[in-house]
C-alpha cells in the first residue's frame, strides 16, 4: 500500500485516476465493484456513475486522495473496503487492511449496513444504525469497514468520530474541517481553505465566516447552542453535494456534543444525505442512555433508525480465527473465551509469541508444546525484571481467570518457579495489596470487577471504569518506581490503541519527568491528553502543565492552566486534587513575593483537608502542603515552625511512598 501511495503521489495528476483503478482491479474481487442497485427511475449515470458501476475519474481520485498519508486517518481511502476476501469453508471475512485480525461471519451484517446506505442514496433521506454488542465482538471493524467499502466506490465520503474523553466538540470542529481538506492548515491558509471549500458545497457566506472563527485556531465566538446548529448545516450542506457516513464510535460514552448535532440534523426536515453508524459497547440501545435513546426510539417510528446487534462468535468461527496462530490449540481457546474473537487473538499471542512458519518448522507435536511453553516462560522470565507490573499484570491475570482453559493454567503453574525469582518482589506487591490472590500458583484478581474490565465482560459504567483504572494502572505504575522511566514509555508507546492504561501511565510518566525537569514532560502530557482520560485526570493533566509553566516562570500561564483544573474540581467535587491547586496557587504567589498569601492558601488546604485525610491520594499531598510550608517557615527564619510542620508532614504520610523524600526535607 505504501508503494502505492508513492506512486499516486509520484504521478502526474492525470495519470493518478488510471492507475488507481488499475490498483482497484487487482485488489477486489469482481463481486466487489458491482454497484448498488439505483434508486426507482434513475439510471447509475444519473447518480455519478459511469455505466459499468465504477465512479468518474475526478470523484476516484478525489476519493483516493481523501486520506493519504499527511491526512489525520493515515489510511488511503481503498485500504479497508475494496479488497475484500471471502473464506469459503471457515466464511471468513477480512478487510484488506495492514495488521488488522480478521472480521468473521460478518457479511450479513454487512450487506445490511450497506442496503441501508442504498437508501440513503435512493431518497437523501438520513438514516440512524447502531450495532450493540459485547465489547470485543467487531463493532468499530464492521462500521469502518462499511464506511471503507463505500468511500472506495465514490459512493460516499466517510469520517469516524471517537465519543467521550470530554472533548467532542474540538472533534466535531477538526471532522468538519477534515471534510473542508483544511485540517492540517491553521491560520490565514485555514481560513482561506475553509471559505474557498465551504463556497463549494454551497455553504451560506455568514456560516462560512463563522466557520473560519471556529475553526481557524479553534476561536470560539459563537455560543454553545449555535456551535451545534453551525456544524449541523455544514454536515447537511455536504451531506448534499455527496452523502456521508459518520462513524460514532463509543456512543455510549458520548459527553452530549456529538448527541446534540445528531439531534439538530434529523430535526430539520430538508433533504440530506447522511448515515450515522453508532458503535456503542451496550447491549441493546434500550441501555443507550440520554439523546441518543430518545432520537433512536423517534426515528424509528419514521423508520430511519435500526438496531444492529452483534452476538458472539460460534467455537468454530473463534476456532477458524486462532488455529493459524496456535494449531491444535484451537478448540481449547475457543471454549475458553465464550466467543469474544478479540480476547481469543489475545489468548492466543500470549501462547504463541513467535510465527506460523517457524512453528511448522518443528516436526514433532510434543516439540511444539514444549516450544511453546518455553518461549512464553522466556518472555515472563526476561520482561519481570524491569517491566512486569506494567506489562505482564494482564497477562498472567488472563492466563489466571476461571475463564481460562486449564491448558494454558497448567502452563502458568509449569513456568511459574522458573520466572518467581525475577517477579517474586512485584507479585509479593500485588498480592499484599489485595489486587492479586494467589491459589496454588494461580494468580487471579480478588476484585471480580478487575476481571471484568479484563475480560471484555459486561459493560461497566464510566464510575466503576475509572475507579478500576485507577487501582489497577495506578498500582500498576506508581508501586514501580524501581521501573526504568525510558522502559515505561516503550511499554506505552507499544500498548494497544485505546488501552485504559494509556491515559494514566502518560500521566504518571509526565509527573515523574516533571519532578525530574525533563523536557520530555511535554510530550508525555500532550499523549496523555490524547487519550480520553477521565475528568480527575484531566485536571491533574492541568496542574502538570502549571507546574511546568511554574519552572519558566509564566506566572499567567501557571494561573490560567490553575484556574482550568479549578473549573472541573468544583464541578465534580474533586476533593482529593485540592491540595494540589493550592500548593500551585501558593507558588504562583511566593514567586510573585506575596509569601503570607502563599501560607494563607496552604493553611486553608489543610483545614479543607483535614476529614479526607485517611484516603491515599489525598494523603501524599497534603503531606507536601505541610512541606511546603515548612519551606515558607524556613525562607521566613522561623525554624522551629518549620521543624513543626516537617513532623506533621511525617505524621499524615506514616509510611508513604514518598517518606524518603520527606525526611530529607527533614533536615532544613
């Protein structure tokens, strides 16, 4: 695909349609490239077709070129729908996309999506689906795969919103800027893009100017409200010149935006083009809570909504997926994992590390379980060393379930003297902590919500996500500190896409070079603001950036990212992150000279403090409150104060984490 890519790109404009239909032709099976069929009373011709179903030569090339590397997809338009391969015996189905697992016994599923994408074409009326199911069962693959398969044939132009993370808006703004080819330009080039493209599809000059606003440096001039009617016209305005297939991914995770622009679209009653693929990890859409359920259960009734639900997998499709990967293995796996193909592929890579090819290269079955199980022995022995709470915890909690076949426990229990040496002091860590039990040599999580999130299980509400995510990341990363931090942004940057882990761990990475005045510190918070992390952890993201603004020093900078994480821990009741705005807040302060302010802010921090004491987050800090003001105390030449607030800074902490650190403050 990247040669590919180089070759368009190398081409004369001219020459760039040709050649991609050549592509296109060895690429997909002919049963791919018959069009669907045209509405009542029109020829294909008269939708944009040529007669032979395939798109004029401009729309093929302005469909190709859509996502080329450089675009925010970094995907070419053709890479996951036209070539698509077809498994007769196994009824396989994959899309032709690099590294992707395959999609199995999905066809039905997308014959549907794709004859309800027909009549959005036929009536330019919108249409609603949301396919539901079990996390793990393929709902963003079947929805990207349609909307791959329909940008391919010119049919449509498709984009894929990521719901939640609290920042739906700024994602809405850059799909529309995306759709306008203005979203990797800022400035005077974005605002003259977005006009010269917004002219295009017929936009109104005032909704053009309030575009550019909106979108050229992300300015906010209009209010909320209109925000959402603007983006609604725009998507309607270019739902007209060529229907649209938005992919909603995490619905059910949806912070209102999104929801809101729906709402607005289908409200008017013009006509449009748009399909709306909600992928949403609830069941039934009866447990799709707010906007999103009410419009559902109204477009319905009008027929222009569709439930689309995913079930789980049969043991011979979740057997036909692993057996390339683990052989005779395969109806173990598949009897284990209750027909979640995404679990089944992890089960499988934790058993097998190396190819099919190299596997076959040993002649003798008992050769192969044994290479087998040294090879998995190997990768837990060499990675306990330096990197096992934030790798491996999955691993062996997986290998540890009831869920698990007793295969792959008895492999755990034949490794587990071999590896003990290397992992004993990070298990004696979880296990005395309560995370972890141990049962004759079997790991297993002694909170059953843990496995859950594990497993792929029944949905967890966004309370119970986040306060698992913080037991287990936060033990995970913040009992390591003998982890090398290099070593832990390699385990990050490896992580899969979309991993819990990854907002927490970019956040505590960023803390710890913080800390240490690493100018990589940026970075890692930049990642960690990536990664849809959960309001606490946006605010602490807020406070990291004053902390770095505080090194500078820019005093308005430090105050404005303060009053930031001060919005959302009065909104939310963030108690625990008080004292940390206040030891911010008191810096801001000192620095400007004012050291009674400073100790004033401190003083009330602790008497906000006093009853949430006994929880552990909250403990370390204001432990640092009373450091902080045994500095002020010192700077001031009261010493027998400062003495006083070392020791009460010793007392609140007990044995913390950090009580090294505090008794070298000791000595001031």
């Amino acid at each position: 695909l990247r040669n590919v890519i180089a070759d368009l790109l190398a081409k004369s404009p001219e020459d760039r349609p040709q050649l991609a239909a050549d592509v296109i032709e060895r690429l997909g099976p002919a049963g791919d490239r018959v069009p669907m069929p045209a509405p009542q009373g029109e020829s294909p011709t008269s939708q944009g077709q040529s007669g032979d179903g395939q798109p004029p030569r401009e729309e093929l090339e302005e469909t190709l070129l859509v996502s080329l590397p450089g675009g925010d997809d970094r995907r070419s338009s053709f890479a996951g729908g036209v070539a698509r391969t077809a498994d007769a015996d196994s009824g396989s189905f994959m899309a032709a996309k690099a590294n992707a697992p395959q999609l199995l016994a999905r066809e039905t599923q997308v014959d549907q999506l794709e004859r309800v994408a027909s009549a959005v074409r036929s009536d330019s009326r919108s249409r609603l689906v949301v396919i539901s199911g079990d996390s793990g069962l393929g709902k963003t693959r079947l929805a990207q795969e349609v909307r791959y398969s329909l940008e391919s044939r010119g049919w449509f132009k498709g984009v894929r919103l990521l719901c939640g993370g609290g920042r739906e808006e700024e994602a809405v703004r850059h799909l529309i800027l995306r759709l306008l080819y203005a979203s990797r330009l800022q400035g005077k080039k974005a605002e003259k893009r977005i006009l010269q493209a917004a002219s295009a599809y017929g936009i109104s000059p005032i909704d053009c100017a309030a575009l550019a606003r909106w979108g050229a440096g992300g300015e906010q001039v209009e209010s909320g409200p209109e925000r959402i009617a603007l983006a609604a016209r725009v998507l309607r305005r270019i739902g007209a010149k060529r229907p649209l297939v938005l992919v909603l991914d995490e619905a059910d995770n949806s912070d209102g935006f999104a929801s809101a622009v729906l709402e607005s679209l289908f409200a008017d009653d013009s006509t449009d083009s748009v399909l709306f693929v909600l992928a949403t990890s609830l069941r039934t859409v009866a447990q799709v809570g707010g906007p999103f359920r009410e419009l559902f259960n109204l477009l319905a009734s009008e027929n222009k909504a569709f439930e689309l639900p995913l079930g789980p997998f049969s043991p011979s499709e979740v057997d036909a997926l692993v057996r390339p990967l683990v052989g005779d293995q395969a109806p173990t796996i598949a009897s284990a994992v209750r027909g979640n193909p995404k679990l089944a592929l992890e089960m499988a890579r934790l058993s097998v590390r190396e190819t099919k090819t190299e596997l076959e290269s040993l002649r003798e079955p008992e050769d192969v379980e044994q290479a087998q199980t040294d090879r998995l022995a190997s990768h837990l022995s060499s990675s306990a060393s330096d990197h096992f709470p934030a790798q491996l915890l999955g691993s062996l909690a997986l290998l540890g379930t009831p869920q698990a076949s007793g295969l792959v426990k008895s492999r755990l229990a034949s490794i587990w003297e071999r590896a003990r040496r290397e992992v004993e002091a990070s298990l004696d860590e979880w296990i005395s902590s309560g995370v972890l039990v141990e049962e004759e040599e079997v790991l297993s999580f002694s909170n059953p919500q843990h496995e859950r999130l594990l497993m792929g299980g029944d949905l967890l509400s966004l309370a119970e996500r986040e306060a698992i995510v913080s037991q287990v990341a936060g033990w995970q990363i913040q009992h390591s500190n003998e982890i090398p931090i290099k070593r832990m942004m390699e385990i990050l940057d490896h992580l899969p896409n979309h991993s819990p882990l990854l907002g927490p761990g970019w956040l505590h990475v960023s803390e710890v070079l913080i800390r240490r005045g690493d100018s990589r510190a940026k970075e890692s918070l930049r990642k960690a603001d990536r990664e849809g992390t959960s309001v606490g952890e946006r605010a602490r993201i807020a406070l990291n950036w004053a902390d770095i603004a505080l090194t500078v020093p820019d005093l308005s900078e430090a105050r404005r990212w303060c009053e930031r994480a001060e919005g959302d821990i009065q909104t939310h009741h963030l108690r625990a992150l008080e004292p940390a705005l206040a030891r911010a807040r008191a810096r801001i302060a000192r620095l400007e000279g004012d050291l009674s302010g400073a100790q004033r802010i401190l003083l009330a921090a602790v008497a906000q403090q006093e009853q949430v004491t006994s929880q552990e987050g909250p403990v370390v800090e204001v432990a640092a409150v009373f450091t902080d003001l045994a500095d002020l105390a010192v700077q001031a030449g009261r010493l027998g104060d400062a003495e006083r607030y070392c020791r009460r800074s010793l007392r609140t902490l007990g044995e913390g984490l950090d009580r090294p650190l505090l008794v070298a403050k000791t000595h001031l």
